[in-house]
C-alpha cells in the first residue's frame, strides 16, 4: 500500500506503525525522530552485563552486542524500512543504543544551501585554517551541532511552542 507523501502524518502514527512492524524481541524501547527529510529510528536494547564496571570494558561489550544485532536484523530493517519510505515519503534510518553507547548505522547526510556574508564566510574559513574543518560545509556544520549542544534548551522551548501553534492551527475553524 502506497500513502500519498502531502498527507500530513503525525511522529505518533509513524510510531505505531514501526511498532506494529518491528519485532518484539529486537528492542526495549523505541524513539522516532523525524524532519523534512528523514526518520530515524532508534531501538534501545539491554547492555550486557560485566564482572567489572571498567568503562572500556562496558563500552566494547555494548559495541559487540549492537554490531550482532546490526547484522542479524540487516535484511528485515532494510525491508521495513523500504516500506515506510514508500508510505511516508521520508529515507528511514537506524540506530540502536545499548548503555552508554548510541551507533547510527544509517543516516541521512543532506545538503543545505545557504547564502553568508564576507564576516559569515570568514568564521566558516577560520574553522578550516585551524583545521577544525576541512571545508565551508563541514565547518557550517560544525557550527550547527555546536549551536544544538549549547543552546538545546532555547531549541526544544522553540520546538515546543511551534507544537502548541500547529494545535491551535488544528483546533481552529476547518474552511
């Protein structure tokens, strides 16, 4: 079955349809995240457990245990995946995290244009001449995971108050 990709769906319907179509045993726990271009779908799953609680240790066997399941549900995530594409219109994308460790095993990398003036480059080309950054896109990209780090409070308070317009959009009169 195909869906129209204009008809508007919400991060709850596309999380019940990954649930009824993920089997039981691969995850804990699931969360969904999603944007103009993309879902992720990220699957928690126990962290094995340790003699010692040495952190190299602890983080070696989490690796371990994501890279098997990586390679054990390959060709089912692939064909779940492939069918939500088709049905929300959206490139679908992985991860798993086992205790302290979260590994993306696919992810969207789209690109994004943007026009900067001579003192917006300059920043981008201070970024590149100390080596932080290998290029305009990288050090720009750089600049935004910097921003979402430090500034990820004012982001959700954003977020959330465009969630509270979108309902009040919802709520309001139907022409």
């Amino acid at each position: 079955m195909t869906t129209d990709t204009t008809t508007v769906w919400t991060l709850d319907e596309v999380r019940a349809w990954f649930a009824g179509r993920i089997p039981d045993d691969w995850f804990d726990e699931i969360t969904l995240s999603a944007d103009r271009d993309e879902i992720l779908v990220t699957g928690r799953v126990p962290a094995p457990s340790l003699a010692g609680d040495d952190e190299h240790d602890v983080d070696v066997a989490a690796r371990a245990r994501i890279e098997a399941l990586r390679e054990h549900t390959r060709g089912q995530r692939m064909a779940i995946a492939d069918d939500a594409q088709r049905r929300w219109g959206r490139t679908v994308s992985w991860a798993v995290a086992c205790g302290p460790v979260e590994e993306r095993f696919t992810t969207a990398n789209v690109p994004v244009m943007t026009r900067l003036r001579l003192d917006e480059r300059r920043v981008l080309d201070t970024l590149i001449d100390a080596g932080v950054a290998r290029s305009r896109s990288e050090a720009l990209a750089w600049c935004v995971k910097l921003v979402g780090r430090h500034e990820a409070e004012w982001i959700e308070q954003l977020r959330t108050a465009m969630s509270a317009v979108a309902d009040a959009r919802a709520a309001g009169p139907q022409v």
